[in-house]
C-alpha cells in the first residue's frame, strides 16, 4: 500500500506525554483542528491546502469549562476560525464562542432571551446551528463578516431523545416512544428521511455519509447485549443491511466514499471493513493502521475525509487512512486485504465512462482480454456464440487461477443473427465489474456466487428487442435526465418485462437461458434491487397490469420484514413500494391488497407529552405535522395566551367549589334555567328551544325568602357577576328566538 506522509506537531511546545487529551474536534471542511486538555487549554491548528500539513495557530487558555452532559455537544470549530465551548456561568449563557486567532469574545443575542444551549455546531456554509433541549428549540445564526451574527431562524422542535447536527445543518432526530429517526432540513423545514429501527434496540450513535445520501445507525440490545449496525438510504428511507455482534462496537466510519465505499466499524483493537450496502464479510483491516507508530493510538480521535487525526504523547498527528488515488485504494482492498465483496463506485463515474464512449462511438470491437484487479473479463466468439468469460485470482497463490476454473455464459440473444457485430465495446470498472455495449442495450455483468450475473440493463427502447434497430437509436439520449446519485440509475425494467422469453443456448450444459427472466427475479427477490429499485418496479408492473409480479414483489416485502416469525420494524419501511401505491393497487388488484393487509399488524405508538410546547400542533405526537418557526412575539403571545387559560380554569374551579358548598343555590340556579338547554334541530323547524316554563324574578325572590339559610348565601349570590350574566343571556336568546320566528313569518 501506497506509504502516506503525516505531520506531529506538539499540542504546546515541548509535548507532554502524561498530558490527557479530552476531545479533538475539526471544522466542517477540514480546514482547522482544535484539542482540549484536562487543564482546560485548548491547541489550534490549521490544515495547510487540505493536505496533511498543519500550522499551530493558537493556544487559549478557559476558566471555568462546563462539564459536558451525557449526549452534549458544544465543543466545535469552524472553517472561519471561531470556536465554541462550554461555560459553567448562566449569563449571558452557558458556552462562548470566540476568534481562535485573538481570543476575542463573539456576543449573540437570542430572540426569546434563551441562556442555555445543549447542542452547537459550525456548519459547512458558516452558519451555527443550536438546540436547546428543555424547550426543544433550534436557533441558525449567520453572520456576513464573521463578525456580527444575527438569528436568522428560530424554530420549535418536536419530541426527541436523542439529537445530532449534521455538517450541512441538518438536524437528526431519535423518538424514543416509536423508535423513528428522522432528518429534518430547518432551513426548508422540510423532512429528507424517516426510519425505524428495531423496537428491542437502543440508539448509541449515528453517522452519515458526505453527500448525506447513507446514514449508519449503532443501537443496542440491552438485554441480550448485542449490537447492531444499520445502513439506511436517506432518498428513499429504506434499510438496506443490517449486521449484529456481539463485539462492543467502540466506533464506525464510512470511508473512500468517492473511490470504493466501506464501513470501518472499530472494536477494541480490532479494526474491520465492510460493504455498507450488504454488511456482510467483515475483512480484517488492521493493515491499513499498520503505518502508524508501533504504540496503539487511543481515544480521542477523529476520521473525517479519510484522514485521521490523533495524538499520542502529547504529539497531534494527521495522515492518510485511505490512498488519495482510487485504482490504488481498489488495488488495496482486492490484494492487500482480499476483500473480495462488492465495490459500489460512485455512479457519476461510471455513467460518465458510458456516456462519453456512446457520444464519441468510441468503440473498441478488436480487444477480448479485459484485466481487473480480482477479476479477468474475456469475450469468444464462435459459431453464433458470444461467449463472455470470467477468471478470478487466488490469493494463496498470488495469481491467476488456471484457464480450467474460468466461467462462461452465452450473451448472444437466439434471435441475433451475426455474433460478430453483435459487441460494440467492453470496459472494466474499477470495481472489477464489467460493462458490455452490445446492438441491444448497455449491460453492466457482475461475479456472483461463482457465476456470471446481469447487474443492470438499459435500452430506452420499451419495446420487443428483435425490433429494435440500433443504427436509428444508438443509445445517444440513454441517461438524459437521469439524476446521478449514489447508486446508478434503475434498469429499463419495461424493455426487459417485454423480453422474459428471449433465450440463450448455453453449449456447456446444454440449456437454454432466460437470462432476463432471471434478472427481473433477482431483482425482485434480492435485497439490493429490491431496496434501491423496488419502487421503480412496482410502477412498470402496475403500468402493465401484471397481476403476477405484482404479487410477487408485494410478499418479497413482506418477506423482508419477517425475521424467525418477528416483524423487523427496521425494514418495515420496505412496504412503502406497495403503499405508494396503494389507490392503483386497491382499485386494480383489490384481492392483493387484502392478502397484505391481513398479514400487518397495526400498532398505535404512546402518546408523547410535551408540556412545554407553544405550539399545540407539538404537544403530542398523534397531532404533530411539522416543525415550526417562531418568533418571540409567538412566545409572548402564546404565554399571554397560556395565562388566560389559566384564569378561566382557576375562575370555573373556584366557581364550582362554590356550587358544591352550596347546593341548594345549584338547584335555584337549575329551577331557573329549566332542565331544557338551546339546540338546533335536525329539521331546523325550531332553531332554538327554551325552557318552557322559566320562574320569575319575583318567584324566586319569594321562595328564597322562605329559605332558612338565606342570610348565609344572600350576600355572596348578589356578588357573583355569573348570577347577573345569567339574566342578560336568557334575555339575548329571547330576542334572538323572536327574530328567528320574525323571519319564519316573512319567508312564508
């Protein structure tokens, strides 16, 4: 592996070993560092060209750090050289934030007078981004000149247990009551994903990849003390992989996500890779640590860009975990570690590869040996053959296997004639996976289970192959207006459910293949197709109206999130491909919907209070909708409002205690009003009914007369202003009955 320089530099001069390092922290883009020391100094420094050079800037000196509560987070460090920490005072608040240059104070000025802050962080656009958790109350500061910095948002959170700042601003949030994590943008005040995880497990932490696009998730089972890793997309909030240990999973890390992803998952000494779109064959990634020095480096440090940055006595230390360029990083994981698992490439890449062979009809039809870095491709073409080869290397020998271990398949279509013009070009990724642009569409061919598997097809054509011309096509607009993202784009699942009968003679075994056929079930029954494609799936099938495969991809998600006849609420998210659906399919195949239906289990989640809230809309989670902004005349009028309430319960409350200490003034009150209230009826024939018979004053002054505990209750019954309101509204709805019935007669 491909040596990588670093830089030590001492934390404050001469370095001292015994000196103990409490956090490092670096800026959103990687451009500063910042270490905190048990004697409350903290060293800065800046990375020099987002290299592995670092220039000691500053070291500043803090009385009275707070100390950090379970979950908090304030220490941090931007990119325009400001850093924050905690502070055990109260006014102005409970953190400063600072110039690391000159140590001078920034001043913030909080629209609802907020004094105490949980979570900060310095964004990758230069904002702040902080949440108070007693409130559940989120503040974006901005600033302009990095000198002056105004709250440019204030927003109400609902309900979390657990919180983390992304470096683009977004906020990830844990429910603990239903066990959702959901990312919010507070920006948009928009939700990006919702996820479950497993009822039975606990959230320890989380991580997100650079574009945002992956989301790892570590939770815990308590009591059987296992741990499990999740791996979610953020596009389309489905679980894609789930890996349990019984290891104490000490930290993970999603590393060369724009060479060759893996998930670095660290457990005491032991450092693993895995694939994070399958988490399964952990590797043993103890070389790649190797080339730090010979005593193992510990706690605290930080991996981020795939770098690492970390101290031992007293000496910071940056370097390269990763190989700047790709094919070495490939060349690494294939001959150095042996992984052998997939290699998911960023898709710009690799569209960019077809795409510009397609426009430029850069075609290389002469080559038949294609090398890799695990895998050898080859082409043979035969008697109306076109036979595609694959030979893997064998690590305990350091080379090739022998020509009688190759595989072959057969990739000519029964219906093309000539074998010899039938292959326009062929290309090796970097992820040893192999890329056929044939007269009938591009195909991406991947190694799998010892066999050759179609990975993805594409023809925009939509039609029955044998038709297709492709001197008229030529695959020019193939990938126009598909967005690029991590994964590349689904196949053209129409082009292939209209070509299931093609075939494909086999000469070794004698057979013929259904080579689509066989795609379209995979991709239907394995978890990566369905996952990424299962919603693009379900809409070609139910734009074809076919019943079968309808069916067949609805229980494939069913099947999905049932686990040993337990329904796996981390994947439950899969049934959104039929939900999404739901009106279609319901109207069209009311029989499948049925069948799924009954297999659910609908669970209502306990209500989660939250007393504090100004917002109804957040007081529990039933009638929550989304997140608010607010402001501090919302606050004050939400208090003033809040009081109000208050006064009429406290009124009503006195007001009753009354009645029932005297019960007899209840039952005056009771013969006054009649037992008849005012309604309005069904046929609106009478629109308001009174008490038909309704005591005189007079009648009740003279019966009260001959009250013996009149004097007792007289002078408080003259006090009560109700007493007096009763009168004015019985007068108001006789008047108001007088004008219905006015208008009874004139419409007659």
């Amino acid at each position: 592996m491909t040596s990588s320089s670093h830089v030590e530099i001492p934390i404050e001069g001469d370095p001292d070993k015994n000196k103990k390092i409490l956090e490092i922290v670096c800026s959103p883009n990687l451009m500063h560092v910042a270490a905190l020391d048990k004697d409350s100094n903290i060293g800065f420094w800046s990375i020099i060209n987002q290299e592995e050079s670092l220039t000691n800037v500053n070291s500043i000196h803090i009385d009275d750090i707070g100390i950090k509560k379970t979950g908090e987070r304030i220490f941090a460090i931007s990119d325009n050289k400001h850093a924050s920490i905690s502070i055990n005072r109260v006014n102005p608040y409970n953190f400063k934030i600072f110039n690391f240059e000159n140590g001078k104070e920034v001043s913030l000025t909080f629209p609802d007078q907020q004094k105490e802050i949980n979570f900060l962080s310095f964004t990758d656009n230069g904002n702040i981004v902080m949440v108070n958790t007693k409130y559940y109350r989120a503040y974006i500061f901005s600033s302009k000149d990095s000198v002056s910095w105004v709250c440019k948002s204030m927003i109400e959170l609902k309900y979390f247990k657990y919180l983390y700042i992304t470096l683009k601003g977004k906020l990830i949030i844990f429910n603990d009551t239903i066990y959702e994590i959901t990312m919010w943008d507070i920006e948009e005040l928009s939700i990006k994903t919702r996820i479950l995880i497993d009822w039975n497990h606990t959230l320890e932490s989380v991580e997100i990849s650079y574009d945002e696009e992956l989301l790892l998730v570590c939770a815990k089972n308590v009591k059987t003390k296992e741990t499990r890793l999740y791996t979610y997309s953020t596009e389309t909030g489905i679980n894609l992989a789930f890996f349990t240990t019984q290891l104490v999973i000490n930290g993970f890390h999603l590393i060369a996500s724009e060479k060759g992803e893996r998930l670095l998952y660290i457990s005491d000494d032991q450092y693993n890779l895995m694939d994070p779109y399958s988490l399964q064959n952990p590797i043993d990634a103890n070389v790649l640590f190797e080339k730090f020095k010979e005593k193992q480096f510990q706690e605290p440090y930080i991996i981020r860009s795939d770098k690492i940055i970390y101290i031992i006595d007293g000496i910071l230390s940056i370097k390269e975990l990763v190989p700047v360029n790709s094919d070495d990083w490939v060349k690494c994981l294939r001959k150095e570690l042996k992984d052998t698992n997939s290699i998911t490439t960023p898709s710009k890449k690799t569209i960019d590869i077809i795409s510009k062979i397609i426009q430029n009809s850069n075609y290389n039809t002469e080559r038949k040996e294609f090398e890799g870095k695990f895998l050898k491709w080859g082409l043979e073409l035969d008697n109306k053959s076109v036979r595609l080869t694959v030979n893997d290397f064998d690590y305990r020998r350091e080379n090739w296997n022998p020509d009688d271990k190759k595989k072959y398949l057969n990739i000519l279509p029964s219906f093309y004639p000539n074998e010899k013009n039938f292959i326009l070009h062929c290309e090796v990724l970097e992820n040893d996976d192999f890329v056929t642009i044939t007269r009938i569409g591009v195909v991406i061919w991947i190694y799998k289970f010892s066999s050759i598997k179609m990975h993805y097809f594409w023809n925009n054509w939509n039609g029955h192959l044998e038709d297709f011309v492709f001197e008229k096509m030529k695959f020019k607009d193939l990938f126009k207006n598909r967005i690029s993202r991590r994964i590349l784009p689904a196949s053209n699942y129409e082009t292939i459910l209209k070509n299931l009968d093609i075939k494909f003679w086999q000469e070794e075994k004698k057979e013929e293949k259904e080579l689509f056929k066989e795609f379209l079930e995979d991709n239907i029954a394995e978890e990566f197709y369905l996952t990424c494609y299962g919603k693009d799936l379900m809409k070609i099938f139910i734009k074809l109206n076919d019943d079968k495969r309808i069916r067949s991809l609805g229980h494939s998600c069913m099947d999905k999130c049932v686990q040993d006849n337990n329904h796996l609420i981390s994947k439950i998210s899969l049934l959104s491909i039929i939900f999404e659906n739901f009106k279609k399919i319901s109207e069209n195949h009311p029989a499948f919907i049925a069948s799924i239906l009954s297999l659910i289990g609908f669970v209502a989640p306990s209500p989660t209070i939250n007393p504090k809230s100004i917002s109804i809309h957040l007081s529990s989670y039933g009638k929550y909708c989304h997140l608010s902004k607010t402001s501090f005349l919302d606050i004050l009028t939400s208090s003033l409002w809040d009081r109000w309430i208050s006064i009429q319960e406290s009124f009503q409350n006195r007001f009753q205690k009354f009645q029932d200490s005297y019960p007899l003034f209840r039952d005056l009150i009771d013969k006054w009003l009649g037992y008849k209230k005012p309604y309005i009826s069904k046929a609106l024939s009478e629109i308001l009914l009174l008490p038909e018979e309704q005591p005189s004053f007079k009648h009740i002054e003279g019966t009260m007369k001959d009250l013996p505990t009149l004097k007792q209750i007289e002078k408080t019954v003259e006090d009560l202003s109700i007493f007096r309101q009763i009168e004015k509204d019985i007068n108001e709805l006789k008047d108001l009955k007088k004008s219905i019935e006015d208008l009874k007669t004139e419409n007659k």
